[in-house]
C-alpha cells in the first residue's frame, strides 16, 4: 500500500517538474515572446520580420504565438492571475486603455522620450496613453471608406457621391433586385460602433456627447436609409466581413469598409469594376481609427521587447513593412501620398486617414460601444426614433463616466 | 443489514484517479465560481491577491439591471420551443424509423450527421440559409406560401425563432437516436398481445409504448434542457445576442459581463444563475429515476 501511494506521488511530481517554463535562452539568445493575432495575408510579412530581426544581432531571439483575436483578451485577464504572459502583446487600440488601466502594461513613457525615432501621428498615438503616460506602441493604422461599383454608378449616370445628399439618392437609385444600395456593418460588437461613429462625426457630432442633434441626424440619416430600403436590414448581423461578401457578389452596389479588405475584394471578386472614395460628408469627412498597439507586459523581458519594438516600428521597417500588407504606418515622419503614390486605391485610404479619430480612449470603452451599438439597433429596427434611442445611450454613457 | 461492500484499501486506488479528476476539474471551477460571485472581481483588481468580498452586492446589480430579465425569458422561451419542436418530431421520426424498412437504418445514420456537426458550422449555414436572400426564402416564395422575404434571424421579432429552427435541426436527431434506442427495447410480444387484445394503434403507442421507453424520454427531455438551456456558440455566431437584445441569453450575458466589460464577478453571477437552473431540472430528474427504480 505505502509502496503504491509513493510511487503515485512520485508521479505527480515528476509530472509537475515536466510541465515548467521552456528555457528562456535559444542559441545563447534571449528569448522575447509575443502574442498576436495575425491571420493571412499579415501573417507571413510580420513572422518573415522576426525572422529578419533574429538574424540581425544576437542578443534576443523573438518568438511569436499565435493566439485567435476573440481569445487574446481573456487569456491576459487569465495570464494576469496565473502569471503566464508573454514579454509583448498585441492589443485592437480600442481595448488598450482597459488594460493599461489595470496594470498589465509597463509604462514605457520614460523610454519612448528618450528614443529618437519617435514621431508618430497624434491619433495612434492618443490610443497608447493613458492618464498622460505611455504603454504601447501603434503598430499599423487603418480607416474606414466607401467601396463603389464603377459600373454601376455609370450605367445610372450617378457620379462617384461626395456628400449625404449624393449618396443617399445613389443608394436609391442602385436598389434594384436582390441588390441592396448601400450597406454597412451594425453588428453587435465593435465592428458595428466603429462603423456608426464616423456618421456622428461627420455630421458634426462629438463621440462623447451622442445624443446631440448632429448624432440624431447621423442615426436619422442611417435609419431612413434602411428603412426606406436602400440599405439591408440585415446589417443588423452583419459583420464586416459579411458585408464585402454582399459587395463581392453584386448584393450591394456600395459599402463601407475597411483598407485591410482590398486585397480579399482583388482575391474573391476578380472581374469586378470598382474603387474607393471617402466616406461622403455631411459637415466634414470623417473616419475612425483602427489598427493594433504593441505592448510590453510589465515585468517581463521589458530590455529586449523594447529592443526589437524599436527596431519593428522604426520609421524604416514601419514605411516597409505597413505596405506590404496594405496598413497605414502610424509614424509622422513617412511621406503616406509618397509611400502609396503608385495605387489609386490606398492612396485614398490615406487621404480618408488624414480624418480618422480615435475610440476613446476610455478604460470603460466596451462598455460605451454597447450603448452606441444598442442605440443603432434601437433605431434600426424603428423600435424607438433615433433621439429616444440616442439618449437612452447617452445615460448609459454618463452614468459609465460618472462610476468611473 | 448493511448493503455496502467493506472495501479493501487497494481498491480506492482505482476511485483516486477519478475522484481527484472530479474535485480538480469539476468540483474546482463550480466552488470557484461560487467564490466569484460573491468579491468584486475586476480587469482592474484581478492580479492582486485579495479581493473584497461584497455578499450579494453582484446579485443585486445584476436584477437591478432589465437584461437579466430578458435574458432569462429569452433562454427559457429558446429552451422550452426547442424542447417541444426536437422532442416532438424526434419521437415522430423515430417511430417511423422504427418501422424497420429496408433503408431505415442507413436514413437514421444520414440525419445524424446534423448532430455531430460542429455548432459554428451549423450555425454559419444557417445563418445564410435563413438570410434574406437565402435559401428559405427563395424556396418559401417560390411555394407562394409568403409574398416577401422573412427576415430570421435580423428582425427582433424573429431572430429568436431563426436560432430555434437552427438548433431544432440539430436536437431532432439527437433525440430521435435516444427515443429510438428505447423502442427498440419494447418487446414485440407486448404489442402483439396488445393488438390481440383490441388496442388500436394510438391506445398502444399512448398505454403501452410511452410509459415503456418512460426512463428514454424522461433522459431526453433532461439532457435536452441542459444542452438547449446552456446555448453558447449558436447564438453567439448567428446574432452576437441582437438585433436590439432579442436574443441575448444568460451565456452570452455572462460571456459579455466576463470578458467584453471585465466584470468577472458580475458574469460568475449570471452564470451560477444559469447553473441554478440546471441543477434544479437534475435534481427533478433524479428524483422522477430513482422513484422508476424503487418501483420495478
């Protein structure tokens, strides 16, 4: 008996002493890991950099793991308990003041002063601060556009629209069949508010205060044209992604979305006649910011993620590495309209950058997205006008700011 | 006179390997959760060791908030539509296949293909086959039984029973299997003695068949509560819980509080809400099956 329980402890630990940290060193090296989400076609640019990087000096191995988008979130909750992080993480910009706020972060401010490449533009850049300091790196920057069908807007004589007006009419004139004019996303998520805002900005209104009468006319605007059936209901599911799959196969003859599609639109709908313009105006044009931060958990490998972060998002790697994968490089100091001189396409994707304002940033920003999100399918679905639907939001928001 | 065995010591060894497997795997995760909801566990205090205890303070936010409501009566609509359609049919089909033609057996293997497929793929082809456009529609103009589309899954009023449709095609099979596992155990003298007797078929299938496979449908009926009551990824990937919040369910309302806002306190208390539920519609059936038991 005695000789069988301690054979089964042994086992146990013996298991335990298995199951430890891999070795911190490779070939004499370092090792500093990150965690990201890239997906095809970013995938294999950013891991032939690291590859890159590795090769470069002999201080820091890189190592990067892959972790899906909906997952990386909860497994830094989680790593914040079990103390397993990596040295660097990626984050969407809209999260990162969350989790700055909770300390995961290292505030890098000190070094970022000190460094002498460090121009960025003022958006991205906002999204990495927090109460003043710094704990991250912008990576890429993308916005949002509107994709049209040249064919299209030609045979119905419509010129390419600039303005609500325009749109609003190219909309109604393109409804035919199965073919929806314009469509955007208004899923429940994210996706669905940073689709809405640049309406609400455009119109003149101010994200934090969206109950003003230009985010009533943006929702307004936005709920006449479902309802009046130049925009699918559907959006109410739809994603961004779903949305290009309706704009490729001819179910919509425009549609907001982002630069990171183009090459999938190229891919999946080869013979289709179409470009970009920016999203037409009411007031002024408008856009939100997206794109990923870089960055460095707290107490880990700080001296070696800093290294090859600088050397990832220095202007030169950053003005090489962001075209090939068709982002935006969030540094000041690169010549956008130089960089994408060449394509018509992303060149208005720069000039549609130039207008594009950040979410938030606010420890409490899920929280704001799911008001905003709320009151467009509120209105949406006509189950209360868009002024009912966007107070009721800006309660929810002040009542968020006033606990924070 | 005492029924249980006296077990030898080496015996236990071979309960230790499961029992630690329970208390660890089991046991720990529901006896944490329980804990959770009663701190106030944030994104912002996670790391730190100690967390404040507030009592029933999570609880309280929580009712004090319309979306439990509408949660709770979604998840139970969703479960109880479910429960009615896949039983229903289930007992239909298995009744039929139970009439053992020359295809049956190959037929019954075929429709339980639904049942093993994986819930995200389910749930993305439902999710365009019940699209405006989709398939549905096209077919149910076509029959001229509705003069414009339907929309499932993107129109409040509906979206719940776009999800009921998906999960019923999933249920059915399911259910069907279970049922007919316990027809096949009916014995055949029974019925012909029953016939023999007079009884017409429904008399059979009413008096004789039903309180038969009693135990089979009283395992369905349970286990597809606690599938249907716990609906996660279904909803998750055909309506992230809209349009507006008509099919927001205590899992996704837990997994939103978790981990979209960070309130793990407050989403371990929606879930232990969900969890009470379950353990209650157990606890029925163990008592409905033991009472069977003591009966025979």
């Amino acid at each position: 008996m005695k000789k069988i329980i301690l054979f089964l402890v042994s086992l146990v630990f013996l298991f335990i002493s298995c199951s430890g940290n891999d070795s911190e060193v490779v070939d004499g090296k370092e090792v500093v890991t990150i965690w990201h989400y890239f997906a095809e076609p970013d995938v294999g640019a950013f891991l032939s950099y690291i590859d890159e990087y590795n090769s470069l000096q002999d201080k820091y191995f890189v190592k990067a793991q892959f972790v899906p988008r909906e997952e990386l979130l909860k497994q830094y909750a989680m790593g914040a308990v079990a103390g397993e992080l990596p040295d660097i993480g990626m984050i969407d910009n809209p999260d990162q003041a969350s989790f700055s706020k909770a300390g995961l972060f290292e505030d890098i401010t000190d070094r970022f002063n000190a460094w002498e490449d460090n121009q960025f533009l003022e958006g991205p850049l906002n999204s990495v601060k927090y109460d003043g300091r710094i704990y991250g790196l912008p990576h890429a920057v993308n916005c949002l556009a509107l994709f049209y069908d040249v064919d299209a807007l030609e045979e119905n004589n419509l010129e390419v629209p600039t303005n609500w007006a325009q749109l609003e009419n190219a909309a109604k004139v393109l409804t035919k069949g199965d073919t929806k004019g314009l469509v955007w996303s208004a899923v429940k998520n994210e996706e669905g508010t940073f689709q809405l805002l640049p309406w609400i900005i455009s119109a003149g209104g101010n994200i934090n205060k969206i109950n003003s009468p230009e985010g009533v006319r943006a929702l307004t605007f936005l709920t006449d044209l479902v309802k009046n059936g130049y925009a699918s209901k559907e959006l109410l599911i739809w994603g961004q992604a779903d949305i290009e799959k309706q704009f490729n196969a001819g179910k919509a003859a425009m549609m907001i979305n982002g630069s990171w599609m183009v090459p999938s639109v190229l891919k999946n709908a080869p013979n289709k006649n179409w470009s970009v313009t920016k999203i037409p105006m009411d007031k002024k044009y408008a856009s939100v910011l997206g794109g990923e931060n870089f960055t460095i958990i707290k107490g880990k490998n700080v001296d070696g993620a800093w290294d090859f972060l600088t050397w990832f998002i220095s202007s030169e790697i950053s003005e090489r590495y962001c075209k090939e994968i068709g982002k935006f490089s969030p540094k000041s100091n690169i010549d956008i309209e130089k960089v994408y001189g060449d394509d018509p396409i992303m060149k208005v994707f720069a000039d549609q950058l130039k207008y594009a304002v950040p979410r938030g940033p606010h420890p409490k920003w899920p929280e704001i997205s799911s008001a905003m999100i709320n009151a467009e399918h509120e209105s949406l679905t006509l189950n209360k006008t868009p002024q009912e639907a966007l107070d009721e939001a800006q309660a929810k928001i002040d009542q968020i700011n006033k606990a924070d | 006179m005492k029924m249980i065995k006296k077990i030898n010591s080496y015996e236990i060894l071979f309960v230790i390997p499961a029992l630690g497997y329970m208390l660890i795997f089991v046991g720990y995760p529901i006896i944490y959760n329980i804990v959770l909801s009663f701190q106030d566990t944030t994104l912002m205090n996670i790391g730190s060791a100690s967390k404040e205890f507030v009592g029933l303070e999570n609880y309280k936010n929580i009712f004090s908030s319309p979306l439990i409501f509408i949660t709770l009566k979604n998840t139970l609509f969703y479960t109880v539509m479910c429960l009615i359609i896949q039983f229903s049919l289930g007992f239909l089909m298995a009744l039929f296949f139970n009439l053992k033609f020359r295809i049956s057996g190959f037929l019954r293997g075929i429709i339980i293909i639904s049942w093993m497929m994986p819930t995200i793929a389910t749930a993305l082809v439902f999710k365009f086959m019940l699209s405006e456009t989709g398939i549905v529609n096209n077919y149910l103009m076509i029959l001229g039984l509705i003069k414009e589309p339907i929309l499932w899954i993107s129109n409040q009023d509906t979206a719940m029973w776009g999800l009921i449709i998906a999960n019923s095609w999933v249920g059915i099979p399911f259910n069907m299997l279970l049922l007919s596992t316990g027809l096949s155990n009916v014995p055949d003298s029974i019925i012909e003695s029953a016939k023999i007797d007079g009884a017409v078929a429904w008399q059979r299938l009413i008096f004789i068949v039903v309180p038969m496979i009693k135990p089979a449908i009283l395992s369905v009926l349970v286990l597809g509560f606690v599938y249907t009551f716990k609906v996660f990824d279904l909803v998750f990937t055909m309506t992230a819980g809209g349009p507006v919040n008509s099919t927001e369910v205590l899992s996704t309302y837990s997994y939103l509080l978790s981990f979209k806002y960070y309130y793990f306190s407050q989403g371990a208390s929606v879930a232990n809400i969900l969890a009470i539920f379950l353990i209650i519609v157990s606890f029925i059936y163990v008592r409905l099956t033991s009472k069977e038991e003591v009966g025979e």
